[in-house]
C-alpha cells in the first residue's frame, strides 16, 4: 500500500518460505510482481492462489485483472512497432486529425490533455474534436470547436488520423466504414480489462497497424507492448508562477492537494493525514476533497472546497506547497496535477507510486515519499526553509518547461504530424 515494492516482494516471499504455499501471500505478491512489470510471474501466483483457495472475492478480482494485463500481448501482431515498422507515405497538404471522443468532465485529465495537444497541433494540422455529447460545458466549448457525433448522418470521423483519448474510450460500428491513415491510441487509465476491450475494436487486420502512446513510463512497462511516452501537455505560460511574487506571511505555511471529487484520489489515511498536518499549525487547502469533509468538518485550520471552486492556477498560486497521494487501488498513470503545480514553481511532496513520479528527482525538483510520517518530515523541511522551498521550486519548473515547453514538447508533436 505505501509503493515500497521491491521490500514487499521480499517480505511475501519470506512469508511463503516460512509458511508454505500461503494463497493470500501468493495472491499480493502477484500484485507486486505486476506492478513491477513482470506479468507471467505474476499470472502463475495468483493461478497458484485461486487453486488454493477458490471462490475468494479479493484473488478472483485479481486473477481476472493480471490476465486481462496479460492478454493485452495478443495484440502485439497488431500493435505498431517504431523499431520495426514504417509509417505510412504522408498525404500532400496539411494532416487531417481526428480526436476521439471528449467524454465532458470538467476536472478531467485527460480532456485537458486533449484540448491542450489539439491546440499545439492547430496551426500545422486540421484538428477535429468529437463528443457524443451535445451538452458539453462551456469550459470545452468555449475553447474549441467540436462536433457531435451522429451515426445516422454519418458524422464522425472517417479519414486522416484517429486520435483515440484514452484507454476507456470506446469504437462504434461506424469505425468499420472508415478509411484511416493511421490510427493512435493513448493508454492512460490502470484498466487491462477496459484496454484489451478497446484494442479489440481497433486492432483489426483490415485496418492500419495501432500506434500506443503511453501516459508514463511505467504504463509502459507494465503492458509489454511497443509505443512510446509522452506527458499531458500543459500550458507552462499559464501555469507559470505569479509575477511579481505576492508577498507571503512567513507565519503562516500552506499546504494544499487538488483532484476531483472522487474517493479513489484519497489514501484511506488521508483525513488523519491533513489532521497531523494541520496539527502541527500547518494551514491546509484542499479542493476537490468532498469525500473528506465528514472526517475534516470540525477540524481547526483545514479549508475543503468542492471541485472546481478555483480556477486551478488560482488555487495553486494560494499555496505554498503540493502535497498528492491517491488510493493505493488507484495508481495514477501519469498525475497532470502535479505537473501544473511544478510548472507554477510549487514544491511539491508526492508519494512515490504515480507515473509523476519519473519526473520528480527527490530533493531535486522536488520531493517523493512512501510512508505519510516521512510526507510530514519532509513539509516540515519546507516550512522552514523558505530558501529550499525556493529553490525546489525554480527547478521544479525548469523539469516542466523542459518537457512540456513549446520547445520541450516539440518531438511529441512531430509525432502526430508524420
């Protein structure tokens, strides 16, 4: 639970040693296994599990999990291989590309991931968004163009570059009429079973080999397949801190955490957490943290907004430093979050199990933890030294404009452009 994997694989393995064929053991150490990338070892123990201890909730759940995982590798004679195969001859005039679909959720990653690359590639590339929603908000709206879909009008997208945004989306009977050039999908979500079904919709033999962008590194890792990553773009001049600094009150130290609404963004230790926090004389801001408030209501120095409350950046700006950690059923596969608030100079303390995480050099550009008590240490540290907080801080911006700058993220963009 607290991402320290490579102690956990020692400590279950022990346990088995000890024990014998032990099937609760055998079951988290195949979870450990498939974190740490290994599918096929992790596939034979919770098999071995569910043989010892059949009709189990927790190891059925799991065994069905780890082989979706490994299923994804049926794919591959259909997944595009960069060291391999060739891209297609590009078409005369500007690319045609389709983004498919923007599902609506104003807190949504990934539809501001979509709308953030849609507007890099504008000026070199028709761009076309899709919604098979006609009510989208106005915050997608107002920023670009999109159609909605209407199958019985034959309005969807039929040519050029499919754009498919996430691994939860889905491909309709329409896809069989279309005549794609290639076809792109982005795998952001810890979700194989959903994955494998929407691989199974697009990896068809009729069809252009698919192309997998990866939300991190390690999404890579654990899927085997071929495909590259590439972070959420942010906008960095807006993200960026304010100018000139407000001054701040160097008796008051803010700590905040912003997310959606959702309980799998919070440890089940969250709320003792920002207690400890705010115990120590700590002011704590949190947005998005409704699921909280029961436990945080009455809690002395602790300030919970609903999601959204803030435009982001403002939020941001009204703290001193980031902290983030999510359920550890919910590994964050990349955390834009925390990219935006290292783009606006915070430093940010995160836990160590996210796809962020290969960005955050600890002590560097910032600070990564795997237990809560090392988390409060570490804010400890900031708060009382505001020459480090400075310093993590310019760097932890430096990371950002490296990778998502307009001239960081360029390499990312040649890539939907060929």
């Amino acid at each position: 639970m607290d991402g320290e994997y490579l102690e956990a694989r020692k400590l279950y393995a022990e346990v088995i040693e000890n024990t014998g064929p032990n099937p609760d053991a055998l079951n988290m150490l195949a979870l450990v296994e498939w974190h740490l990338g290994n599918v096929d070892t992790a596939l034979h123990l919770v098999t071995k599990a569910a043989t010892l201890a059949p009709g189990i909730p927790a190891i059925l759940a799991n065994g069905r999990f780890i082989a979706h995982a490994s299923a994804l590798r049926k794919f591959r004679p259909r997944i595009f291989d960069p060291a391999t195969d060739v891209y297609p001859v590009a078409r005369s005039g500007r690319p045609l590309i389709h983004f498919w679909e923007i599902a609506g959720n104003p807190s949504g990653g990934t539809e501001h991931r979509a709308l953030e690359l849609a507007h890099r590639l504008r000026d070199r590339a028709d761009v076309v968004l899709w919604t098979r929603n006609p009510k989208l908000p106005s915050a997608f709206t107002s920023r670009s163009e999109i159609r909605v879909f209407d199958e019985g009008r034959r309005l969807y997208p039929q040519e050029g570059t499919l754009f498919v945004c996430g691994s939860y989306i889905r491909i309709g009977r329409w896809f069989d009429s279309t005549s794609f050039r290639r076809i792109v999908v982005l795998y952001n979500v810890v979700d194989p079973i959903g994955f494998s079904t929407l691989l199974a919709q697009v990896c068809l033999a009729e069809k252009p080999k698919v192309e997998l962008v990866f939300a991190s590194e390690w999404m890579k890792q654990v899927t085997g397949l071929p495909g590259h990553f590439e972070p959420s773009p942010i906008d960095t001049e807006r993200f960026a801190p304010a100018v000139p600094d407000p001054p701040r009150d160097p008796s008051r130290f803010v700590v905040g955490r912003l997310s959606r609404d959702d309980p799998v963004k919070f440890h089940p230790a969250a709320a003792g957490f920002f207690k400890a926090l705010a115990s120590r004389g700590v002011a704590v801001k949190l947005m998005g943290a409704t699921p909280l408030l029961p436990a945080l209501r009455d809690t002395d120095g602790i300030e919970v907004l609903p999601q959204n409350a803030l435009p982001a950046l403002d939020f941001l700006r009204s703290l001193d430093c980031l902290t983030y950690r999510t359920h550890p059923s919910w590994t964050e596969a990349w955390g834009r979050v925390v990219t935006e608030a290292m783009a606006a100079s915070l430093p940010v303390v995160a836990h160590a199990d996210g796809g962020y995480a290969q960005l955050i050099q600890s002590g560097v550009n910032g600070f990564l933890f795997n237990r809560d008590e090392q988390a409060l240490e570490l804010i400890e540290r900031l708060r009382h030294s505001p020459d480090l907080c400075r310093s993590i801080g310019v760097r932890a911006r430096q990371s950002i404009l490296e990778l998502c700058g307009r001239t960081g993220f360029e390499r990312f963009s040649r890539f939907y452009l060929q």
